[in-house]
C-alpha cells in the first residue's frame, strides 16, 4: 500500500508513454534510483540508456539504487559500484541523496 498510486498519479508502462509523459511535462531531467542497477535501472525501454538517447539528462542517485549482486561481490558491493561507474563514464551523472536533498533546498 506504501508504493500504491495515488489519485492524480501518473501511471506508465512503457518508454513511449513516459516520453509523452515527458514531453507534455517539459520535464528534461530524470532522476533514477531503484534494484538491479546493473540490468534494469539502465537497459528497461524507460531506463537510462533508453531515455539518454531520447535527449534527456540522466542522474543516477548512487546511495539509492543497487546492483543484483553475486555471491563474491555483496560484502563490498563490487557491482553496484561498477553500475555507478557505468553511468558516470557512458550514461549521465550521478549524485548522493544528501547531495541532492542539499541542492534542492538551495534552491
């Protein structure tokens, strides 16, 4: 019930859906956060890859996202690492929780 859609929430299935979501928004910045950052998060048609080259400006929020780990790399967290450094080197940004939390109350 805690992640159930609210009255007036947008609801999308699919990459086309939320670009026209997107579009009627105006709306030029994604922010991404979520499980298996180093499958879904980027390759989903609405994921970072996917929406970076329908011209939108990708920012990963490292501390709130992580990668399907394996046996030999959950004490370190080796891929949820590598997942960061992905995005950082071929997708878009990445930024803290605190880092962003700060920024937008500058703002």
């Amino acid at each position: 019930p805690e992640v159930d859609p609210l009255d007036g929430d947008e609801v999308v299935a699919d990459g086309d859906q939320l670009q026209r979501l997107l579009c009627h928004k105006k709306i030029l910045h994604l922010f991404y956060a979520g499980f298996a950052a180093n499958i879904c998060v980027p390759f989903k048609d609405y994921g970072m890859r996917a929406m970076k080259a329908r011209g939108y400006e990708i920012i990963l929020i490292r501390d709130c996202t992580t990668a399907i780990e394996l046996a030999d790399t959950i004490e370190n967290l080796e891929l949820t690492q590598n997942a960061v450094r992905d995005t950082e080197f071929n997708v878009g940004y990445t930024v803290s929780s605190s880092e962003l939390i700060a920024a937008c109350e500058k703002r």
